[in-house]
C-alpha cells in the first residue's frame, strides 16, 4: 500500500520530483518485499499482541537490497559528479550554497567565497562519498562513515532544500545498524516510555521480576518461576531475542482485589521461537 500510494502520487505530475522521491520509492518497493509486518505492526497487533515487542528472525535479503542500493546511490553520485568542472575544480558546493531559489538558511559569504573553505567542502564531499560507497561495507569503518554521512546529510537538510533525499538517505542508514544494537535502541526506548506512561498513571500493566528460569530438555521452552500479590494478576509474557541472551518480561496488571504485601508463588511455561542454542535467559524486568 506505501509503495502504491507513493508511486501514484508521483505519477500525477512526475515533472515535479527530485532525486529525494526516487529514493523514497525504491525504499519503499524494497520494504514491500520485507517482512515488515512481523514486529511492530499493526498486523503483530492484531494477530499476536504478547508478541507486539518480539523479533523473530526472518531472511535479511530485502535488507540486503537496500544497503545495496545505498552504496550503488553514492558510487553513481560520485561518478556523474567527477565528469562536471565545477566538482573537479573544487566549486561546486559554493555554488550550491548560492542558489537562491533553493536556499534555506543563508550561509556567510565568507565561507562561499572563500576558495580553500570551497575547494575542502567540494572534495571532502567526493571523497566522503566514495568512502561510503566503499567503505560502509567494512564493520570497523562502517560506524566512523555513517557518522560523517549524517553530519553531511544534516548539513545540506539545513542549507538547501533537497525535498526528502536527506530524510531517505538517513532512514537507509538503519539498514547498516547491526540488529542487537537496533534490539537495545528500541527495548531502551520502551522502557524509557514505559516509565513515563507509569508516572502518568495510564499504564495498565507493570513489569515484576521472576524467581527463577529452568530450560526444557526441547530446548524450545522456559518454565518460569515467579511471585504476584494478591492484588495483581498476569496480564502478558514478553520474550526478546538477542545474539547472546532471551530477556523474559513478565507483565502484571492490577485486580480488584487489596494489596497484602504478599508474594504469591507461581510457574508458567513460555513458550520460544528460537532454541536457546546456549544463550543465557534474561529478566525484562527493571531492577528495583
């Protein structure tokens, strides 16, 4: 449906587009063949709403495409750049930062008319992009030129308007965040969110910490120990899967009944999608 709607929009008046809308549609085309639907969709809403936070490991070749086509964006702008003058003689980002039509903020005319400043910021943005085509590639240079891509991306977002190439470019840069990294992001945000939510007095459920965990001899299931008051009753089970551990949350709602300061022992068997495979099991819940 995102990828209809964006490509029907254009097509209504495809003279007025950038480069920034072509990008935006082949992202789009390439996360119509991702299984994008399998965490934190509407459809895992709908279908499997204790699973809402889980992130089954699915074939990474649709990701694949789009680091690809990350790279070969950056390998063909450096190459249609180095047949012009303006880019080989090192003023083609003063120019650029003239352009009054498509100016944002007005840089100082000491940093546009300046040859050195003009010369360093043309060539610094060839060989920048020539690094990323090559170099993002490499896992201990990757994190050193996607920094310099987004303080690049933000300073022409902020110059110039470029309609949403800045936004398209920095959004295929996730694409290259190793997934327990991007697993810690959004469990850290969560949590973050959940604790606000709690403050604000509109979270229903709250997170309790579990005795123990015993492994199955399947390897495929945990029984989990765990204790709830009187006044609590169990509302879901979350189960987070990283490269070396399982986080098992388990999520307590309140009942109608009054809080006695007791902690009522309970099991529960939960259920997992992927073997342990020796991976160490986790508590979700916050340390008290």
């Amino acid at each position: 449906m995102v990828f209809l709607g964006i490509l029907t929009l254009e097509r209504r008046d495809p003279y007025i587009f950038n480069s920034g809308d072509v990008l935006v549609r082949n992202l789009a085309f390439y996360l119509m063949l991702a299984p994008t639907g399998v965490a934190l969709s509407v459809d895992r809403w709908r279908k499997a709403k204790d699973h809402f936070w889980e992130f089954p490991a699915r074939a990474p070749w649709a990701l694949r495409l789009i680091q690809v086509q990350l790279s070969v964006t950056y390998a063909a702008t450096v190459w249609a750049k180095v047949q012009g003058m303006s880019w080989n003689n090192g003023t083609a980002v003063s120019y650029a930062l003239r352009l009054g039509d498509l100016e944002r903020f007005h840089v100082p005319g000491f940093i546009t008319h300046n040859l050195l400043i003009s010369n360093i910021m043309t060539l610094g943005t060839l060989a920048l992009e020539a690094s990323l085509a090559v170099l993002i590639w490499n896992r201990k240079a990757r994190p050193y030129v996607l920094v310099l891509g987004v303080f690049m991306h933000v300073a022409i977002a902020l110059n110039i308007m470029v309609g949403f190439f800045s936004m398209a470019i920095l959004t295929a840069y996730v694409a290259f965040i190793p997934p327990d990294t991007m697993t810690r992001v959004i469990e850290r945000a969560r949590l973050r969110f959940r604790r606000v939510f709690m403050a604000c007095g509109t979270a229903s459920s709250t997170p309790v910490a579990w005795e123990a965990a015993q492994v199955t001899p399947t390897d495929r299931s945990l029984t989990v120990t765990y204790g709830l008051d009187s006044c609590q009753d169990l509302d879901r089970i979350e189960v987070g899967y990283r490269r070396t551990a399982v986080t098992v949350t388990i999520f307590a709602v309140p009942n109608h009944n009054a809080c006695r300061g007791l902690r009522f022992v309970r099991t529960v068997d939960v259920p997992l999608r992927e073997p342990l495979a020796g991976r160490d099991v986790l508590d979700g819940a916050p340390a008290r």
